[in-house]
C-alpha cells in the first residue's frame, strides 16, 4: 500500500517505523509569549462581562424568586415557566437566538457587549432565583410571625429579618454560580465578543499553533479560577459546615 505525501512522493507504508506518526508534534512556547500581550487583552472583556452579567442577573433573580414566592398563583407559575425556559435550553443556544434572532423580532440590531452581558445576565438569573429562594425558606417561618407580631410589614420581615441571615447561606452557592458563568464566557466568543477566548482562536488561526495557544489560554482560566474556588470553599466552611 503506497501514500501520497504534500510534496507528491511516494513511500512504502510498510516501512514506517512501529508505533510513530508520520509527523510529531514540536511545542512553540515563544509563540505563546511573543504574543501574550495581545492574549491577556482578552481578560479585561471577560472578567468585566462576568461581573455585569452577575451583577444584572443578580437583580433579576432576586425579581423572579420573590415572584416565585408569591401567593398569587398566576405569578408562581409565570416564574416557574421563566426558570424553566432558562435552566433547560444551552447558553450557546441562547446566546445565538439573543444576537441573531431576537433583533429580527424586536427590529433593532445589538452589539456583541449586550446581547453577551444580557444573555448571560438571563441565564444565570434562573439559577440564583432557585438559590434565593431556597435560602429565604430556610429561615424559620416561626422568625417572620415574630416579626409581623411586632409591627414589622411583610417587606420589613423580609429586609430586617430574613435576608441577612438568608444571605450568608446564599453566598456559597452564589460563589460556584460566579465560577461556572466565569467559564462559560467563552462562548460569547461565538458573537465576536473580543474575550479571552475570542483572542485566543484568532491568535492560533493567525500563528497556526491551536494547541500552545488554547493550552495558553487554558491556563489563564485556571489561574484566574483557582482563587475563586479557594474563596468560594472557605465560605462553605464558613457559614454552611456544621
């Protein structure tokens, strides 16, 4: 059996060496730092969409799990169905139906900043709504009577009493929320957000050299990560061991 190589000759494939590829694979390092400038850029955008992702979604959540809440039956199952929507379909999905499809809907177009700020925003949102609530219930309802026996309107009970305790066995999971939407920002390199991950692909297709790159920037998720999953297990430990 004969192979056809790039430059048209012809060898014997019987005599390739055991166990060896026909190429081997040399690692580059100097094209990972010759070019690191230009990859870290990509941090700035990824760490300022996680927060302004979190920070809208943290608002919104509050929104739905106070609905979620309610007594009113209508409102309960118009939160529940939001939730749902978000929890059950992929990021990626949302995230190309928010850029492409929505501005076909609503006839405006939107940047790449806030259909990723705004996706991401929605889809954590569903999430930290089920948190919240879970949360609130944890507290004892015999805390809320003795507030309104006190005077205390429901509104009251509610900032006064429930949430500060409410939120210290909130801020755990709320921590591995953060980490896993910190992950998940590279996929709004899908919409030409200019994020790590997004420089990151236009550099190895630049510099052909996909594998240091992306192990490069792999590594970049990891030191910045790390942190995160040290400071969110010490809250564990914090306010959740017992």
């Amino acid at each position: 059996m004969a192979l056809t190589r790039e430059g048209g000759g012809r060898r014997d494939a019987s005599r390739r060496p055991a166990g060896r590829s026909e190429r081997s694979v040399k690692w580059n390092i100097g094209v990972v730092t010759s070019n690191l400038p230009y990859l870290l850029r990509g941090i700035r955008v990824t760490v300022a969409v996680t927060f302004a992702a979190m920070a809208l979604g943290a608002v919104v959540g509050l929104f739905v799990a106070l609905l979620r809440m309610s007594r009113a039956r209508g409102l309960q199952v118009l939160a529940g169905l939001y939730i749902d929507l978000w929890r059950s379909t992929p990021l990626l999905v949302q995230l190309i139906w928010v850029f492409y499809a929505l501005p076909i809907l609503i006839g405006h177009s939107m940047t790449p900043l806030v259909a990723g700020v705004l996706t991401m925003a929605l889809h954590v949102s569903a999430y930290l709504a089920e948190i919240y609530r879970a949360g609130i219930l944890s507290i004892a309802v015999g805390q809320r009577h003795a507030g309104l026996s006190l005077g205390m309107t429901p509104g009251q009970v509610l900032r006064r009493i429930v949430l500060p305790q409410a939120v210290t066995r909130m801020l755990p999971p709320i921590g591995s929320q953060f980490i896993s939407l910190f992950k998940e920002s590279a996929l709004v390199s899908l919409i030409t957000l200019p994020e790590l991950m997004w420089q990151a692909q236009s550099l190895a297709a630049f510099t052909m050299r996909p594998l240091e790159i992306l192990s490069a920037a792999a590594l970049i998720y990891m030191v910045l990560t790390l942190p995160q999953a040290v400071l969110v297990n010490y809250l564990h430990r914090r306010y959740l061991a017992h």
